[in-house]
C-alpha cells in the first residue's frame, strides 16, 4: 500500500469500522478479516484493535464479551445509537467530498 493510501486510510478507517459493524457485530479479528476482504489486505490487527478502544472510548459501540472455545473471552463490538448518527454524518461528509472530487477530476480531463 502506497503512502497515499496509508494517508488516506487514517482519516476514513474509523468510518469504515463503523459501516462494518453497522452491518453485524463483531470482534476484532472478524472486524480485520472483513477489511482483507474488501481489499485492505496490508491494515495490521494491531491499528484495528487500536482504533476499536478508541471508538469504545468516543461511545460509539456497545461491547459485550462472549465466551471463546480459545482462550479469554472475546469483545464484540456493535454499533450504537451514537455510533450511527456518526456514520451517517460520515457518509454524507464522504458523500459531498466524493461529488466535489469526482467534479474535479472531470474538470482536469483525467
């Protein structure tokens, strides 16, 4: 992954998380292997986990912990009333960047 990207990322992957869970609960690891399967194979366990504390932090998401047949139990992560009225300003702030960006690209003939 490109610095571009890795630049980019920092400032929408809390978005993405949130979208992720706005879908189904889940742990961390479930959490990083849904974002390997929508292509950010090079995002480390460690910035997810990093940035789950962190939305727990900012009240977005309920967290239970659930039994795990390996080891501790496991903290699952669902998205809360906070948490969506977040994601949806996200997606309308992601909304009118990506409007104003594609109009620039069109603009620049590229």
């Amino acid at each position: 992954m490109g610095k571009q990207m890795t630049e980019m990322l920092k400032g929408t992957l809390e978005g993405i998380v949130l979208a992720i869970l706005s879908v189904q609960a889940a742990y961390g690891y479930e959490i990083t292997a849904r974002l390997r399967e929508q292509g950010f194979t090079e995002i480390a366990e460690g910035t997810v986990y990093a940035l789950l504390i962190r939305i727990e932090q900012k009240g977005f998401v309920d967290v239970e912990k659930v039994p795990s047949e390996k080891g501790p139990p496991r903290k699952v992560y669902s998205l809360n009333v906070q948490g969506r009225e977040f994601l949806e300003e996200f997606w309308s702030t992601w909304s009118f960047l990506a409007e104003r960006l594609e109009q620039l690209h069109k603009e620049g003939g590229n």
